[in-house]
C-alpha cells in the first residue's frame, strides 16, 4: 500500500491523472484536515477505486494525556499499529508540535527512552504531515492552523531519516497546505557531521538545533554512542560551515545531568568550544527514565546558566512542559508499549 499524504499537490495531480484535475486538489485539503475516505466528498466509485492502492490517513490517535501546564501529549497509532509520540504545546508566541521522526531510534543515547527498544523503522514523510495534520484537527477547526512552530524533537534521529524529512520540508511548507514558514522549522540532531554538510548546501531557512550534552568527546561518548564516530570539534566544523552557508544562528541542546556534565569547568569549556561560533545554548534538565543517570537540580541549573550568561554564551533554561505526563522522549510511548506487553505475556 501506498500513502497519499507522501505525495506534493503537484505529484498528486499526476497520479490522479485518469480523475477531474480539482479531485488531486481535495486529496490534498483532506489530507491537510486529517479525514480518512470517509469524511471527504469524494465521489465512492472513486473512493473504492484509490483504497485498492492507497492509504489517506495513515495516522491516528490512540491516546491523548493533558498535562496541567496544558501540554498535550499524544500517542499515535500508525496504519501498521505501531505507536509513535507527538507533543502539543501552548506558548505565548504561538502554539508548538514537537513531532517524531522514526518509529523508536538506533542512537543508543543513555539517557533517552525513545532508543530502550531500538529503531523499528522510520516514519516515511507523508506520515510526519499526517501527524501534523492529526495533531493540528484535534487542537482547533480542521480548516485553521492552530500551531506556529514545529520542532523534530520527538523520538527518532531527524538525520537518520534524512530523504523523508527533506521531504517533509517540502510538504510542510507547501503553500496549499500547511504552508508553514521555515523560519518557524527547528531540526534536532545527535550530530551526524556527514548530513550536516549535506544539509546545509540545500540552503532551508530552519533553525538546527545539536544535542551535545558534554564537553569533551570522552565523556560524550559514555552518553552518547555517536560520539565514537564523530568527535566534537568536527560538529562545530561542520556547524559552522552551516552558519556560513545558511546565515542562521544554530541552538546547542546541553541536558544536565548530575556530575556528568554539570560542574562549572564544563561551562567554561561550552564557553571555549563555542566561541567562534553564532549559537545559543538551550540547558535542559534531565527528565531521568529510570537509568543510572540522575539529574542536577533546578537550583544547580540556574547556576550554570548564569556561569555561562556572566561568561558571554547565549544560553537559556529550559522551561519543562509536560513532566507529570511522560512529557520527554519516547517515554509514553516506552510505557505503553511495557502496558501492552505485560497484558499479552
Ligand atoms: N535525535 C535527535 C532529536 C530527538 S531528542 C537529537 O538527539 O537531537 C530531542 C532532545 O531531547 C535532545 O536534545 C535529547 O537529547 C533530549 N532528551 C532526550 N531524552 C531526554 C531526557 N530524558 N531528559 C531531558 N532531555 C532529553
């Protein structure tokens, strides 16, 4: 089976050739409202005649939780019953959907819990808009936007799926559909020095966000595996050759985790590393999962954020959204999924 949300308007028009031209045209408007066969005014011969082939909803929802902040979080369900994970946030400067980009990851980063069960496969574009467009028909009327920003920090390594998430960029930002702008696109990566480069030559307006979470590449690599492969100094590289070409300021996501990466020499070695380069650095607290690694506290936090203010970075706090509802990644999912196992065993 194939899936119409993989396909432009103008790649719709064009498998939809043997139909009235304005038919490829409500293909697409249904698809951005998340309706399935049934909700459209398709005519039935035709209906009967695409569901041979073709999938139009690919995704669904199969949980929502509603966090007191107001953050949603949804757990979704995909056409082969797999559970991926999406977040609806209210902020004041325009709602945000932080979406998934895979079905679980192969990044074996210790501290997340989207990686727990490996990688079952990635999400393909079309299912990236429809979790959009899911996520999006439940927060308002089908026919609006109801979110400015979306950011690929759900579960999943962005660059891991590199073809399907260029492509998403290209249906999310269609101007008949979504048309969202890609000033308001943040991509998260673990670092994948290779794709950054590749990246950066397609010129996208988007903000790259990097996980780096350590100060050195020893420490680094007992966190995160892709550290063996890529060492530190060549994602600055390759970051700043991004800066060059994209003239964007790229955001370091630096998540603190108690006496790991957390002392105030770790603030003055950001400080060292990022120096010649246009960035801001996003610190994080860890949401622990349950492993060894626990977290620095609030208070620790601000200390560190304002070592790095007093030492010139740009650098944020975080504000977590969602932590009474599994609000960091994979972790609903990685509960429900020890739900279902235990009820089946
Ligand atoms: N694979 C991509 C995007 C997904 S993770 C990447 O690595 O950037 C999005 C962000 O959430 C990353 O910075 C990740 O390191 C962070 N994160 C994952 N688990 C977390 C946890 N338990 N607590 C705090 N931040 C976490």
């Amino acid at each position: 089976m194939k899936i119409l949300s993989d396909y432009s308007l103008l790649e719709l028009k064009q498998i939809l050739a043997d139909f009235p031209s304005f038919r490829a045209k409500q293909v697409f408007d249904a698809i951005i409202q998340a309706k399935d066969y049934s909700e459209t005014n398709l005519p039935k011969s035709m209906i009967e005649n695409l569901k041979k082939d073709f999938i139009l909803k690919p995704i669904n929802i199969y949980k929502v939780l509603t966090s007191k902040d107001g953050t949603k979080k949804y757990l979704l369900s995909t056409y082969d019953n797999n559970l991926v994970e999406c977040v609806f946030l209210h902020q004041d400067y325009g709602n945000t959907i932080c979406m998934s980009t895979q079905i679980g990851c192969r990044m074996g980063c210790k501290f997340c819990a989207s990686t727990l069960n490996g990688l079952i496969r990635n999400l393909s574009a079309g299912e990236m808009l429809s979790m959009i467009a899911v996520v999006n028909a439940d927060n308002g009327k089908n026919s609006e936007r109801n979110f400015t920003n979306i950011v690929l920090m759900g579960s999943g390594e962005p660059f891991d799926n590199y073809a399907n998430v260029v492509k998403w960029l290209e249906l999310i930002t269609d101007k008949d559909g979504f048309n969202v702008s890609e000033r308001n696109i943040s991509i998260s990566t673990c670092g994948l020095v290779d794709k950054i480069y590749e990246f950066s030559k397609l010129n996208y307006n988007i903000t790259l966000c990097v996980s780096l979470h350590a100060t050195d590449d020893e420490t680094r690599k007992t966190i995160m595996p892709i550290a063996n492969k890529y060492s530190i100094d060549e994602i600055i590289k390759a970051l700043q050759s991004y800066v060059k070409e994209n003239k964007r300021r790229v955001v370091f996501e630096y998540c603190l985790i108690k006496d790991v990466n957390d002392s105030f020499q770790n603030a003055e070695r950001l400080k060292k590393l990022t120096e010649n380069l246009n960035c801001h650095i996003n610190v994080i607290c860890l949401n622990p999962n349950g492993g060894t690694l626990k977290a620095t506290t609030k208070h620790e936090a601000y200390a560190f954020v304002k070592k790095l203010n007093d030492l010139g970075v740009s650098a944020t706090l975080r504000r977590s959204q969602g932590s009474d509802i599994e609000g960091a990644c994979g972790m609903l999912r990685a509960k429900t999924l020890n739900k279902i196992n235990k009820k089946n065993s």
